[in-house]
C-alpha cells in the first residue's frame, strides 16, 4: 500500500495495478501531479500524527490473526473492491476541475 505520509514519490509505480503497463518513473509522477503533491502535502502537514495511516513494512501475522473472521473477511473484501482502483486512469481522471483553467473570484 502507498502511503502518502511516507511521501515516497518513487513507490507509487510499485502499488498502482499490475495488469496495465505503468509509464517510467517521472513521467507517472508528472500524470499523477498536481493529486500527489497534494495528497503528500496534506499528509504529512496538514493531517494530525494520530489520525495518518501507518503502513507497516512487512505483514504482521499475529496482528491479522488476532482479528475476528469478520473483520478480516471486511478486509478481503475491501481489497477485492480497490483493485481495480489503483490505475494511473482512475487516478489521474475525470478531474473535476481543470488546473489550467484561470482562477475566478467567488461570491
């Protein structure tokens, strides 16, 4: 799993699907760019230490055998769910706003 509190720019290749071709390193960074600067920014400036997600570096056994059956069934599922959601398409489109676009006064 990406974390964005690490803010390993250089990971996000290793986590985004693995059945479609990923693009060279800076050229992913540049499709992915404004969201993971953001994304990383918030992270590690914006968001509370104790509300950040803390990605372990290896799986814990004994952390995931101490779950009840149901949790970690909620666990498969959740996976099973983002799957396919770890592609540079469904993280880098539709944008809902075009960062191009100039800046307007609100109000």
């Amino acid at each position: 799993m990406f974390s964005a509190t690490r803010a390993h720019q250089t990971l996000v290749g290793q986590h985004l699907g693995h059945a479609e071709p990923t693009p060279p390193a800076d050229q992913l960074i540049e499709t992915l760019e404004p969201r993971l600067t953001c994304a990383i920014s918030f992270a590690t400036r914006l968001l509370p230490p104790e509300d950040r997600t803390r990605v372990n570096e290896e799986f814990d056994a004994e952390v995931w055998s101490s779950l009840s059956p149901s949790t970690q069934h909620a666990v498969h599922s959740l996976a099973a769910q983002l799957e396919g959601s770890w592609t540079v398409e469904e993280l880098t489109g539709p944008r809902l706003f075009d960062p191009q676009a100039p800046a307007r006064a609100v109000g």
